[in-house]
C-alpha cells in the first residue's frame, strides 16, 4: 500500500506495529499537522463510520483510538512552536460522562504549541471542577468538549449553571465535539447564554482562532 493508505489502515486496524517508522516516512514529505489532519482523522472517521454502523466492534473501536493517540504523541514533538508563552490560560475538560478525549487534546497541542497555557482536567468533568480550577489557575477562558449528543445537553447545563452563580461574564466558553453543530452554540445555546460569551470551534484551530480573538 502507498503510505498514505497504509497509515490510514493503521488507524482502521488499530495495528500499531511498524507506525513510528511509517509516520517518520511522512515526516520527510509533509509537516505533523497535516498528516494529522489529511490522513489520521480520516482513518478516525472511518472508525466512527464501521462503528455506527454496526460493522465494527467497540474493542476494536479503543484500538483504534489507542494507535491515534500513539501516532500524536510521536507527531507531537516535530510541530512547530510559536515563539513566547503566557497568551492566555485556557482550562479544558471532556464533560461529565464523556469519556472521548483525542480531539480535546489536540486542542490542548494546538494551543499550548501556540503560546497558551492549558489546564487540562481529563475527561468526565463536572461543572464544579471546571469552575474550581478556572478560578484556582486564574483561566482567561474555559474549553468544553464533548462526543456524545448527550455531553451536549450536558453543556446546556453546565452554561445554566455558571449563569445561576452569576459567573456568566467570568470566562468565554469554547466548545467542540463531533456532536455539537454551530447552529446549537450560535442560535440555542447564545440565546440562553446571552450574559457571556460562548463560541462553537470545529476544530483545533478554530479553537486557536477563538482563543486568540476572545485574549484580544
Ligand atoms: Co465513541 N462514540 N463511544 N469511543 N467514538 C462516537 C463519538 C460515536 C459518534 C460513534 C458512532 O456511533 N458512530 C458515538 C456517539 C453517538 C452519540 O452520542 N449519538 C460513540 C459512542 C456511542 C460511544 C459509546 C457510548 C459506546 C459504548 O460504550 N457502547 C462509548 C461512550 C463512553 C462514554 O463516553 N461514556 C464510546 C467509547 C469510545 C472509545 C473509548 C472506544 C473511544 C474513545 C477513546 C478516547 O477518546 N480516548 C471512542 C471513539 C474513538 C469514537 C470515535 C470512533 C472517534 C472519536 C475521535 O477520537 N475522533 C467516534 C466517532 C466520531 O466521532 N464520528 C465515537 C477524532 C477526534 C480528533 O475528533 O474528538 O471530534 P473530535 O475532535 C475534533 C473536533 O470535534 C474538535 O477538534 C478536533 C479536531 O481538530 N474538538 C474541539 C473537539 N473538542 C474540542 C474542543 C474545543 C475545540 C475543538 O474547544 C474547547
């Protein structure tokens, strides 16, 4: 198979065996970010894809993720860094009952390589402990993700909760997750959120946008 392919297949098979030296091929061509993005994510998707549709089982699905992951972290250190720290503090979360957490953190590589500081909590985080570290780390921002249509009622709850406290103005909300939609977070969510601010990234680098227009 071209390498490409065989890259994605790794993804699909979750056969971790053989990927280092297959990402350091790719490395000679084209940068971390976009074999990341044009080839890796669309092994995921396939993933995703077999797995709703019955084709593939959840074991399978956790190899998957656990050769995703293997493959970042031996992407992650041949990203390019912005030059200075201190941007801005961002702390991040998978929301209660959410267990999904590669997407939340390239979130966290995006950034951090990017001159943010991230806090990031792990995943099935309630509300309190967002709030709890958002005030311990002096955060300018709070990040949600989250991959199950049910994180996102979990997000309307946790912006009704930090209205309640009246900690609305305190922090912008971004949030991210396959299951989210922008009309949810621009229309719905917006309108119940009308205090602060709350923003929809599609993806790590939307989320970089935001963090860089909400720090100005
Ligand atoms: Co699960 N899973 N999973 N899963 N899983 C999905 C999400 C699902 C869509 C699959 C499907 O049915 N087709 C489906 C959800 C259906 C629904 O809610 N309607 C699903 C299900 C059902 C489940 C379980 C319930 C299965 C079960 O137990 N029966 C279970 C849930 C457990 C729980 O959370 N309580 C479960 C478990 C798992 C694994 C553990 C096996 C594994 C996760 C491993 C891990 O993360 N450590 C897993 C995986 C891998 C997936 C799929 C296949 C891939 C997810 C992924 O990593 N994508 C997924 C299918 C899919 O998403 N279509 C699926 C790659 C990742 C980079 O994308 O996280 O979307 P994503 O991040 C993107 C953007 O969304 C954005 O940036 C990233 C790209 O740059 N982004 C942000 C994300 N967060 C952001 C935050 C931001 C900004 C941008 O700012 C704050």
């Amino acid at each position: 198979l071209p390498l490409d392919e065989r890259l994605e297949r790794r993804i699909i098979d979750g056969e971790r065996q053989g990927l280092e030296a297959d990402l350091d091929e790719a490395l000679q061509t084209r940068d971390a970010i976009a074999i990341i993005n044009d080839t890796l994510l669309s092994g995921m998707k396939t993933v995703g894809d077999l797995f709703g549709s019955g084709q593939m089982q959840l074991p399978f699905v956790l190899q998957s993720a656990e050769v995703m992951k293997a493959a970042v972290a031996h992407l992650e250190p041949h990203m390019e860094k912005a030059d200075g720290a201190g941007k801005g503090t961002i702390v991040l979360a998978t929301v209660k009952g959410d267990v999904h957490d590669i997407g939340k953190n390239l979130v966290d590589i995006i950034l951090s390589n990017n001159g943010y500081t991230v806090v990031n909590l792990g995943i099935k985080q309630p509300i309190n402990a967002i709030i709890e570290a958002a005030e311990e780390h002096k955060a300018d921002a709070i990040g949600m993700s989250g991959l199950l249509v049910k994180s996102t009622v979990i997000m309307k709850e946790n912006l009704a909760e930090l209205l309640q406290r009246g900690m609305a103005t305190r922090w912008p909300v971004l949030l991210g997750g396959a299951a989210l939609t922008r009309a949810f977070v621009e229309d719905d969510l917006r309108d119940m959120f009308s205090d602060g601010e709350v923003h929809y990234a599609r993806d790590a680098f939307e989320g970089l946008s935001l963090m860089d227009r909400v720090m100005t």
